[in-house]
C-alpha cells in the first residue's frame, strides 16, 4: 500500500466515523447543510480543475521543447507530443484529464520520465503534511497565547509589541524569514540542521510506511531517526508557522477585547473570579470561534506558504513539486497538484464549519 | 487546571523519555562524527551529523566512511538507453562501467571493460572491443558480450521511442548493429564512419544495462532499487529529490576501486541551502551548481576549499542567416567586433566565468581563439566599417532584435544581454531591442530558424570532443542559425565549405590531421559568424576539508574531476 493511501486511510477513516456521526446525531439543518456543502464541492472542484486545464494551454509554453531544449530535433519534439498525447483535440485531452479526476487516477506526468502522478504524490504529499500541519499548531498557539495577552494587557506596551509583531512578521517574505532562519540557528548556532527531512546517513536506516518521518520512526521504533526527523522539522516549521502567526494573533486580540466587553464577563468579574480564569476560562472560549473560522481560510496560504517554505529548506513536497513542474509546464502534473490542493481545501474548510457547530452550539445551519 | 498540568507533564515525561538518550549523545558529537544507527528498539547511541552541526571542518560521515555530496540537479532517468542529463550520467557512471571510460581528471580515453582501445576495420564502419574476464553486476550476474550486445541493440529498437531520446542523438544516427562475436568480444558496425566513435562509447548511452531490471521492449526510467551495475557502485536506494545511496559493487574487478563505504547524493532546490550546508558541515561536497555569486561566497570560508573546472557550459549567440538583418554578412560582423566579452565576465560575473573566443572551449582537440584572432573585439572602429559596407552609418543604423530567456540560463542572463545592448549600441550604429520570452516558446522559436533574428543559448556536449561543439550549430539548420536548411542544403558556398570540412573531420582518424582541419573549421566558422561564442561557465566543485581527490590522477584539488565533468566517486578519501 502507498503512503498516501495509508495516510487517507489514517485520516479518511476517523473523518469518515466522525461525520457519519455527526450526520446521525445532528440536526436537520446540519445534516442539509452537510449535504449541500458536499454537492458543492464537487462543481467546485470541477471548475478550478477546469479553468487550470485550460489556463496551462493558453499559457506560452510547452511540455516537450522545454525538457528537451534546443538539442530535442523537430522529429523528436513531434514523436514525443504524440506519445504524450499532446497532438490530441484539446476536447479529448480536456475528456481524459476528467476521467483521470474522477478515477483519482491523474495519468502520467509529461516531464521528469513520466512517472504515474499517483506515485509522485505518494513521494511528495507527505513531505507537506509533515510541514504545514505542525506549522498550522504553531501558528495558532503563537496567535493565541499571543492575541490572548495583547488583549489582556491592552494599550500597555506588551500589547503594542505584540501588535507590531503580528504585522511586522506578516509583512516578512517567508524565504528571507528561513533564510535569516539557516544562517543565525543553522551556521552560526549550529542549533537546527539547515535543510533537508533526515539525516542523510540516519535516513538510510528509516523503513518508510507513511512517509511521514517522524511516524515511521515511531512506528519502527527507530529513535535517532525521530529525533532527526523532529530537529529538521523545526526551521521549516517555525518559519511557516511565525508568518501566518500574525493574523491569528491580531484576531485573537480583537476577539478576546470585544468578549470582555460583554455582560457575562462583566458578571464573572463581579463575583470575585480571578482576571486570568477570566480570560483564559471564559472570554478565550467564545474568542476563539472565529479564529478556528479563519484556520480553515488560511490552509490555502499555508499550502502557498510551504511552496516558498519547501524550496528554502529543500523539503521535496508539493510545493517543490508544483515550482519544478509549472516551469516545465507539465500540464498533468500541475493540473493534478492544484486539484488535490483544492479538494484539500473545500473538505478542511467543510471540516472546520462542522467543528464550528460543535464549539458554538447557537450556530444553526 | 489540575488535570491540564498533569497531562501536561505526563507528555512531557515520555518525551524526555524518547528523546533524553540521543540528547545526551548530542553533547558528545559535537565534532561532526556520524555513525550507522541501529535500527533496534531502545537504542539511543547513534548520531546524526545535521543534528549537531560540524563547524571544525570534518567530514559529515567520518565515522562509517560515508561521503555526502550536495547537487541541485534531479534525477530524470536511470535507464541508459533513456538518460541524457548530466547527473543521471553522473550516476551511471559510477554504478556502470562501459567498454571505455575517460581518465579521471583528463581528456583522455581509456579502457574501462575492454583490455584495449578499439580495432577499426580500414574502411571505418567496424570497432571491435574485447571485454575483460570476470564481469558481473553487483548481483552477481554476469555481463557477457552477448548480454551487452543486447543491451546496446535495445538502444536502437526502443531508445529513440523512450522519453528523454539520447538514443535519436547519440547512437541511430551513426550505429547500424552491434553483435557478439563470442563471449568477450563485441562488435559495432557503423552507418558510416565516425571519428570520435570511441568517444561516443564513453558515453552513458552505451553502458551495460542489467538485463532483468531494463528488459529489451521497455523503457524503465525509475527502476526500483537497489540498481545493480558493472561499475564500481551500486544504487541500494533512491529517493526523489531528497537523496541517492550508493555502496560499493562486491564484484568489482576494475580499477576504480571506491575509497569509502558510501556515498549520499543529497538534493537541493536551492544553491543557496547548498552553500549553506557545505559551510554547516551537513554535506561533505557542494557540486554543480552553485553560481558565480555563491562561489564566491564560499572561497574565503574557513573549512572549505573551491576547485574550480574549465569544463562547464558555454553560451553564445545565434545568429539567424535567413532573417534579416542578420543574413547580411557585414552586421554579423559588426556585431562580433563591438562585443566586449571580458567586461561581461568581469562586470555580470566578477571573474567568475571565462570569455570565449572559439565555439570549441579549451583543452579540446584543435582549439583556437578564432574570434579573438580574427576581431580583436572590441573593436568599434572595425564594426563601424563593416556596417559601412552595407550602407549603414549614424543616420541610419541597424535595428537589431535580440532575444533571450530571462530565467532558463539564470538571472544573469538579462545582465549580460543588457550590456550587450550597450556595447552595441555604443558603436552609434547600431539599434538594439531587447526581447525576453518564456523558454520553451523561446526555444522552439529560435531553433525553428522561423522567427528570431538573433538570441542566446547555451550548450553542454554530450560527449567531450570538438565536432559536438560545431557540427550542431552547421547542419541541418544549425539549431536556427540556418547557415544550412533544414534538410542541410547549405547557404553558400562558403557554408558548403564548412560542411565539407566538417564531414572530413568527422571520418579523419589521424589525431594530428583531425587537429588541423578543427582549426581551420573554427577560422572559417569565425569568418562567417555561425553563431557568436561569448564566454564559458567555469564550473566549481566545494569539498570541506578532510575530503580529498586522488594523487594516482590528475586535478585532485577539483576531486580529479576534469574538463569532461566526469566525476568517478571511487577517487574520493576521507583523510
């Protein structure tokens, strides 16, 4: 079995109870909303992978020239395009990309000795996971914590510098930050190893199942291979993580300043409560609401972000995956990777309003 | 609150569990020593070199005599019939030996499987080879001349039909078939002759191949590994984009005998990274590519040392004969005696690249400074002149269109080009417009011959000899010069000429004669101004101290690498 089929397996299966649940135990509405959000998903996803496939074709370019270069003759170019299919009506190669789709199939790529995408996925999807998810964590804990304190201590100049931070850090290109990153806890330091997943050396002793590294370490017990694994993970992920920390802290802050404004509060307060259980017990919880909202929205920049992430720290994701591949315009790769992105991003965000009932039991569908 | 704290600090302790051991083996590495972990449970003594970065300037994997090298090239294909990139060659190379093979460090032809350099029938179509005793692949099969007559026929039935096409390059157009004659002995007949065939056979494209992981009928670019070969190495695991492992082949019985357990090729996306974990100690060899800029970065680091190659790429100029106003032979010229190279190398570059003056670089058979004798660029007077003669002066000068790809060749590319556009123009004579186009429009427009007046490329032989650097750029188009049609009709008779003495080189078999027609090709391709040579990439090679070359070769301050690029990891020690 593929990593990537077991990772769906290790992620779809749980998803799947926990929806069939929900689907079950919920309300109407939600059960109606569900469903529509699901029939949603799939013209949505049908006209991004659409407008990809037709967007790749209208672009100057093209697959065959651009692997061989100048030393590809004009019988090789032709020979090729039509092994690739590229000599095809763009209607029957538009016909068997759908098919390709809705088999979960993706073809072969163009370029790069046309391997089955499936397998490059299976290579490559894991990498990100293993990025963007722990960098999803740190953001939000950074964003929390730090939105929390601005607000409890607003105006003061701990609020100011956090303020400030969140718009400095946002402002920062995310290749200088890991860049700035290499130099001062890689070289200088010598505290983080500067690129790469593994060791080289320790990589070579690691049985791969998921591919996710630090879990096959854990699942073979291989322990220096973890911790290998974990310090790698760590200036990639504080990078990801440090940029998208800012709008969840400028969000917190907003949030847990206008719930201490409310009646409630005001009550707690008044009953002698102490000022951190407040705010941490009982403003933070209706806070946070809309900043789990706002997690869904931003997996779309963090996929953007590990792009630049993963060709700083030469991590062999997605993100270095697309880059290699819209430069060589690999139409099938390409279409296949924006398409994954985007079912990615419809089913967390589908994932994130269902969680949003469950934590604001006023939310209705 | 109670109960969060206590979670808290359960994780923290099985945490401390998992991790306390190989922390405190940290402390005790700091030297960069990397050794083999076990894979058993509860053992916590192995450790990694990136985990404790080496800054004292040994190698990355001392401690199990493994050597790790740094690229930001890919693997696109490991099938020989199928590879035509430099590192997939690189890797074939090293885990195949062919039947001839290049002097570590030198432009110098050797044997690799055969006991002698070829027998060439008089009329040049024959080469026969006898192949040393005892061959095996790393597997233990064993290589006969009939299983790599095979091999090498499958490079002619399904080679031109596999992906990246070497085979259209490199064997169909000269090679008719290649038999056995008996178990040892091998024999290729030609289509016609050829003489830098035993260059050829150099080449990755005619390395055995392992019969049960390349079958006759397909191509296969990704075998799965370990991927066993005649050479010195084998590949026991590969992984896209993070690294290649290779480990010594047990039947080897050549020369190159590896000097370490094992070699890592490890992937950047970035040069930048590379440079980086050169100087971190994580990787024990930065190598192609890093750029003139990092390099020099790198040459005052402490712990590192740069050996720098005259083998890289070159670039030059097309130079459209059918369009005008190139086809006028006078801006052709102009243009090659305005143009400044040693400000380009020293302005765009900093003197990290070296101006050209011939299509054949140095250290090839025949090399000249064609260019150089001829124009004494720059030359503004001298170009004034020749646009003169075509009726061209201040009042009227040349509209010139260059055309460039702003981001295949890197970012220096639009400097250079820019200054061209200076240099130019600084005759008063000449108009130029700039003109960036995305790469493979760009490519396919100016090969086609159809569309672009004039542009840049660049050029990496495929195999290390002074025709690759000419016979492209005169026949059949001349990759958009158009100095010959398509079909190869050429232009002129002064084209004709070229070709003729191109075609007489070709099938000359005498080394010194071979020469001489070389240098009067390279006159006569600098009078007409084929295409416009302007400088070659020196290429660079960044090991940390501790790794080391062989002395047995020549070059060791580059790891023995030579103009030909070939890099043999066996000559690679670890002091």
């Amino acid at each position: 079995m593929s990593p990537l089929a077991i990772i769906f397996l290790i992620i779809g299966i749980p998803a799947l109870i926990g929806l069939a649940y929900i689907f079950v135990r919920g309300s109407a509405g939600l059960r109606r909303y569900i469903l529509t959000r699901i029939g949603l998903l799939i013209p949505m996803v049908f006209i991004l992978a659409s407008l990809v496939f037709f967007v790749m074709r209208v672009l100057p370019g093209d697959p065959v020239r651009s692997s061989l270069g100048p030393k590809g003759s004009a019988e090789t170019v032709a020979r090729m395009r039509e092994q690739l299919g590229l000599d095809d009506p763009l209607i029957v190669q538009y016909g068997n990309f759908l098919v390709d789709i809705v088999t979960l199939d993706f073809g072969n790529s163009l370029t790069g000795g046309r391997r089955p995408i499936v397998d490059e996925m299976s290579e490559r999807f894991p990498a990100t996971l293993e990025l963007v998810i722990p960098a999803a964590a740190f953001a939000l804990a950074i964003g929390i914590i730090g939105g929390t304190l601005a607000a409890a201590r607003r105006k003061r100049p701990l609020d100011y510098a956090l303020r400030l931070y969140s718009v400095a850090i946002y402002s920062i290109p995310v290749f200088w930050l890991g860049l700035m990153g290499q130099l001062v806890f890689g070289v200088r330091l010598g505290w983080t190893p500067i690129a790469g997943r593994i060791d080289p050396v320790i990589g070579t002793t690691l049985e791969r199942t998921t591919n996710i590294l630090w879990l096959d370490a854990i699942i073979s017990g291989n322990w220096p291979a973890l911790w290998s694994s974990l310090s790698h993970l760590v200036l990639p992920v504080v990078t990801l993580g440090l940029i998208l920390s800012g709008v969840f802290l400028r969000l917190t802050r907003v949030n847990v300043i206008e719930t201490l404004q409310m009646d409630y509060i005001g009550a707690a307060r008044a009953r002698g409560i102490r000022e951190r259980i407040v705010i941490g017990g009982h403003a933070l919880k209706n806070a946070i609401i809309p900043v789990i909202t706002l997690l869904g929205l931003q997996v779309a920049i963090l996929l953007a972000g590990a792009v630049l992430t993963e060709t700083v720290f030469s991590w062999p994701g997605m993100g270095q995956y697309l880059v290699q591949r819209i430069s060589s315009r690999d139409y099938t790769a390409v279409q296949s990777v924006i398409t994954m992105f985007a079912m990615l991003v419809a089913l967390i965000s589908l994932a994130v309003d269902i969680i949003y009932s469950l934590v604001d039991p006023r939310v209705r569908y | 609150m109670k109960r969060w704290i206590s979670v808290v600090a359960v994780l923290v302790l099985v945490l401390a569990a998992c991790t306390g051991g190989t922390t405190e083996d940290t402390t005790a590495t700091t030297a960069g020593d990397t050794t083999v972990p076990e894979t058993t449970e509860g053992d916590t003594t192995s450790t990694t070199a990136a985990e404790t970065p080496d800054t004292t300037g040994a190698p990355a994997g001392e401690a199990d005599g493994t050597i790790i090298i740094g690229t930001t090239d890919t693997i696109a294909s490991l099938d020989p019939a199928d590879a035509y990139a430099i590192h997939d060659w690189e890797l074939l190379k090293n885990i195949n030996e062919g039947l001839l093979r290049w002097t570590p460090g030198e432009l110098e032809l050797t044997t690799g499987l055969a006991t002698d350099m070829p027998e060439v029938s008089e009329d040049g179509l024959v080469y026969t080879l006898t192949m040393r005793e005892g061959v095996q692949f790393s597997d233990g099969t064993e290589l006969t001349a009939e299983v790599y007559a095979e091999q090498l026929n499958r490079l002619l039935t399904i080679g031109p039909d596999c992906p990246n096409g070497v085979a259209n390059a490199l064997a169909t157009p000269f090679l008719e078939s290649v038999e056995a004659v008996d178990s040892s002995t091998i024999q290729f007949t030609l289509s016609r002759p050829v003489a830098y065939f035993p260059q050829l056979l150099a080449t990755a494209a005619y390395l055995p191949a392992h019969p049960d992981t390349f079958p006759a009928e397909e191509c296969v670019t990704f075998p799965e590994a370990p991927v066993h070969g005649t050479g010195p190495w084998y590949i026991t695991e590969y992984t896209q984009g993070e690294q290649t492992v290779l480990e010594p082949n047990p039947n080897y019985n050549g020369e190159l005998t590896p000097q370490v357990d094992r070699i890592i090729i490890r992937y950047f996306s970035d040069p930048q990274t590379m440079a980086l974990a050169v100087q971190n100690g994580d990787i024990d060899i930065a190598w192609r590519i890093l750029g003139p800029e990092l390099v020099g970065e790198l040459e005052g680091a402490e712990g590192l040392s740069v050996g720098a190659i005259d083998g890289g790429s070159i670039r030059y100029l097309i130079l459209n004969y059918a369009i005008e106003p190139m086809d006028d032979i006078n801006v052709r010229k102009a243009v090659a005696a305005a143009i400044d190279r040693d400000e380009i190398v020293d302005v765009v570059y900093g003197g990290q690249v070296e101006p050209l003056y011939s299509m054949v670089p140095p250290g090839f058979i025949g090399e000249t400074q064609a260019f150089d004798d001829m124009y004494q660029s720059p030359d503004l007077d001298a170009a004034r002149a020749f646009l003169a003669e075509s009726g061209y002066d201040e009042n009227n000068p040349v509209e010139l269109e260059l055309w460039y790809p702003p981001e295949h060749y890197g970012a220096s590319t639009a400097d250079w080009m820019q200054l061209i556009e200076q240099q130019l123009e600084a005759t008063g004579v000449i108009d130029v417009t700039l003109q960036p186009q995305e790469w493979s429009t760009y490519v396919t427009a100016l090969t086609g011959g159809e569309a672009y007046a004039g542009g840049v490329l660049g050029w990496f032989f495929d195999f290390p000899d002074s025709s690759n650097y000419l016979e492209p750029f005169v026949f059949n188009g001349g990759l958009g010069t158009m100095v010959t049609s398509p079909e190869g009709e050429p232009i002129n008779d002064q084209a004709a000429q070229l070709v003729d003495l191109l075609n007489e080189a070709s099938v000359e078999l005498d080394e010194d004669a071979r020469a001489g027609l070389y240098e009067e090709i390279q006159e006569l391709y600098a009078d007409l101004v084929v295409t416009l040579p302007i400088l070659f990439e020196v290429e660079h090679v960044v090991p940390r101290d501790g790794v080391s070359g062989s002395d047995q070769f020549a070059s060791p301050e580059t790891l023995n690498i030579g103009p030909n690029l070939e890099f043999y990891y066996s000559v690679l020690s670890e002091n």
